[in-house]
C-alpha cells in the first residue's frame, strides 16, 4: 500500500480523554475511531489487524470441530422471557419496532442456538456437535472505558458445544481450554492464567477467565506461581501471602485483564426452552451445553496494551497490520530523490510479488522527522530506509521494530533479509 493513498492520518497527541494506551496510541495510529463511549469505527489499519486475529480464532475453532454459523443480532422478547433474563440482564439493549413488538440486540446468544437446536429431532448418536459464530454484540455498560477493553458495541466470537453426558461435555472443555491458549500464543500473548471466576447468570457451576497480566488491567486475580491455581479475587477466598490450598505455596495477586472466557452451561438453557434427545435407552434428556467467548476487540486492545512503547506499537508477528514499511527519505537534491524513489518503489513491487504484506511511504513533502515517528507509532515488523546515504553505500538501513539493531544491507539482499527472517 502507497501510504499517499492509504487512509492513515496519525496525531502527534492522544485525545485528552482517554487514559488507556490502547485507546490512545489506536487513536494516534490512525487503527480506529471513537464515536462514543465503548462505540469505535475500526480503519483500514485497525481492519486488517481485527480480522487477522479473526482468522486466527476460525482457524483454531475449525480445528476443534466448530462449525461457523451466523446469528441474528436482533433478538425476541418471547425468548429472554423463556430463561426469565428479560428483567434480569442490566445490560441488555431494548427496543421496539413500529408495531409494538420488543426486541433486544443480542449481548450473548444463549436463548438464540438453543431454539435452533430444539427445533430438530436429536439422537445420542448425533452428539456431540459444536457451532460457533463471529459476530457484533451489543450491551448497556455503565463504565465504558478503557478503548477496546470495555465496549457497548463489540465482535465477539461464541462457541456452543453440545453433548450426551457431563463427561463428554467437560472433555471437550478442556480442549478448548487448549484451543484457547494457542490463540493467545499466536497474538502474542504469553503468560496467560486461567483463573476460575463465577458463572454470572449463565452457570452455578465456576467459569474460567483467561487473564493477562499487566498493570494496565482492571481485574485482579490471586494465584499460584508452581501449581497453576488461579481464581478472581471476587470468589478466592485467599489473599496474597498466604498458602495455595492446592501445594501450600505463597500465593501472590496480580493485575490482570480477562481476554476470553468459558462457561459450564449443563441443562440450564436446554432443560428450560426443550431442547432434548433420545438416548441409547430409548429416554428423552436435556442436551448439555457448554459456551466459549472470546472479545476480538478485547484481544486487540490487550495486545497494544502489553506490546506497546513510548514511541507506538510493536505488534506480534501474526497481528502486524505489514511486515515491511518502506521509507524512502529523498532530501533537498531533485536527482537524489528521483533515485532514492526509484530504488524503494523496485523493493516495495518485489515485497509485493513475494506475498510479502508492506506499506510504502512514498509521501514527497513529509519531512524525515514525521516519517520515522509515523512508523513507529504505526508498528510494522521491520522498518526499511532508503536514503541519500544508503545509496552511496549502495545498501538499505533495516530496523525491527523493537530493537535497537540497525542492519545494513545491501540493496538486492533486502528482499532475502526479510524473507529469511519471517
């Protein structure tokens, strides 16, 4: 992409109002927009990093035999009032068309893939089977801050698995407990806890809360550094200091945001809207349930927020919106600059035809001083300079993006050098 024609305008200042770094260096980068609070416009940066980390989520979904479906946003009053969560979800955005008809714009679709499943006839040999979908959710949160850690309108990714038995249901939980952490790994977030937390109003049962640890997070956990034991503080019962009532351990606290969750739904929406099958022995029993959400905004926000620096983000391999970004610094001198354009847009046409994601900036009147604070804040992979002074030397300045190393190289072996190091 020719950044004269991309649409990326970055600032020199965040908005005053917001205090988070993602919040602020999205601004500032030119990712996403702010419409209101917790109500963001994702730009063609911030796009591209949005459904890189959607095509991670499918890819890993796909692998634990989900099967992609898309929902209605838009829900029945008649639903929710089957569960009893019309007047008991705060959160829930309500509505009514123009001929008096409630509706609500779906927060979680719970009530919505159980009277799709009910309305077939299932076997035991049937189960089990998992759907998911990934999709814009909607709730009235009072505290919406934070950027993309706290929204009122957000994409979320919902996995609904179905089973004959307990048993199978808390076999395949732990798979996805496995699924999930490779996502996490693969946007480059390391160090993930499982905590156990509450089931909210979807379960009596512990749910699981994937945290991150960071200052910038609003939760808090108390864990166990050996054994692995983890709960939100709201349920632990322990305090930092004291022994891990699994190994006796010192146990320790820590600011943490929560990336993704899973909950044990058992027969609790199944049982309530009818959604049974037939057993071997001829009997009718609840379909048991499980769910599995994950934020991609969250997940978004949370990356800038544990990789970022004073100067922008420095984006995770498989995030980085491009892997290259070319600056080419023509300077005073007219036949200087005619060659100093001419030699990056060769290395820019020969990243493209190597699959090689990059982003030229081509632009004549940015002064040098812009051009490296743009790329900075911007956060490609690696940074390429093509300057007067390179091409004496008759190589191109590289520089990954988050350390401190110049490579010099030399002007052919550009192409190599960053191919080689993918």
């Amino acid at each position: 992409m020719l950044q004269s024609r991309a649409f990326i305008k970055t600032k020199k200042e965040a908005p005053k109002d917001e205090v988070s770094a993602n919040a602020r260096l999205l601004a500032r980068g030119g990712y996403a927009d702010k419409l209101a609070g917790g109500i963001y416009s994702f730009l063609p940066l911030g796009f591209l990093v949005l459904k890189k980390i959607e095509n991670i989520i499918r890819e890993e979904m796909n692998a634990v035999g989900g099967q992609e479906i898309l929902m209605p946003a838009l829900q029945t009053k008649e639903l929710w009032e089957e569960t009893k969560r019309w007047e008991t979800m705060n959160d829930l955005y309500k509505l009514k068309d123009r001929q008096g008809r409630e509706l609500a714009l779906g927060p979680t679709h719970e009530e919505v893939i159980t009277d799709i499943v009910r309305k077939q006839s299932w076997s035991y040999k049937d189960l089990p089977f998992y759907l998911y979908q990934i999709q814009t959710k909607f709730r009235d949160e009072l505290r919406s801050k934070s950027g993309l850690l706290r929204g009122r309108e957000f994409i979320m990714k919902d996995l609904y698995s179905f089973h004959a038995s307990e048993e199978d249901r808390e076999k395949y939980y732990e798979t996805v407990k496995k699924a999930y952490l490779k996502i996490f790994k693969r946007c480059g977030l390391a160090g993930v806890i499982v905590a156990e937390a509450g089931g909210g109003s979807f379960s009596k049962e512990f749910s699981h809360e994937f945290q991150v640890p960071t200052p910038a997070g609003e939760d808090v956990i108390i864990f166990c550094s050996k054994c692995g034991w983890a709960r939100n503080v709201e349920i632990a019962g322990q305090k930092a200091g004291e022994k891990c009532p699994l190994c006796g351990s010192a146990l320790k606290e820590e600011k943490t945001i929560e990336a993704g969750n899973i909950f044990t739904l058992g027969t609790k929406f199944s049982q309530t809207m009818g959604a049974f099958f037939t057993d071997q022995d001829g009997s009718r029993k609840p379909i048991v349930m499980g769910c599995y959400g994950l934020g991609l905004g969250r997940i978004l926000g949370t990356v800038v927020e544990t990789h970022s620096d004073e100067r922008g983000i420095v984006w995770p391999r498989e995030l980085a919106p491009y892997e290259a970004h070319i600056l080419a610094l023509p300077g005073s001198d007219r036949a200087v600059a005619k060659r100093v354009f001419a030699e990056s847009a060769k290395i820019y046409k020969k990243l493209k035809d190597e699959g090689v994601s990059v982003l030229y900036d081509d632009r004549p009147d940015a002064p040098p001083g812009q051009k490296f604070a743009d790329a900075d804040l911007i956060g490609a992979r690696a940074r390429i300079v093509i300057s007067e002074k390179t091409l004496k030397a008759k190589k191109a300045e590289i520089k990954r993006r988050g350390s401190k190393q110049v490579k010099m190289v030399a002007v052919g072996g550009v192409v190599g050098c960053l191919l080689s190091a993918k």
